[in-house]
C-alpha cells in the first residue's frame, strides 16, 4: 500500500512540472491539423479521380 501512495504522491509532483499549452497554442494547432487534413483529403481524392479515370480508359 505504501507503494501505492508514493507512486501517487510521485505522480502528481511530476504532473506539477508539467508546461501546459496555453489556449492560443492549442487552438493554432488545431488549425494546422484541420487545414493539413483537408489539404490531405483533397489530394488523395484528385489521385482517386485521376485512376478511376485511367483505369476507366482502359477498360
């Protein structure tokens, strides 16, 4: 059992010196994730445009 609480006194001591992001940094880079995502989206659907097209040509 002491184990147990020391590990939880540990634990929240470490979770203290923790550098938390502030609310403008969470918020640009949520931005990026969502911008890089449609970015993403829209060039693997041109390269899905572009075999579906091809292959149709083949066949």
């Amino acid at each position: 059992m002491n184990k147990i609480v020391q590990f939880l006194k540990e634990s929240y001591n470490e979770l203290r010196k923790v550098l938390w992001p502030s609310r403008e940094d969470v918020i640009s880079s949520v931005k990026v994730v969502i911008i890089s995502t449609i970015i993403i989206a829209s060039v693997l659907g041109l390269v899905d445009v572009i075999l579906l097209l091809g292959v149709q040509a083949i066949f």
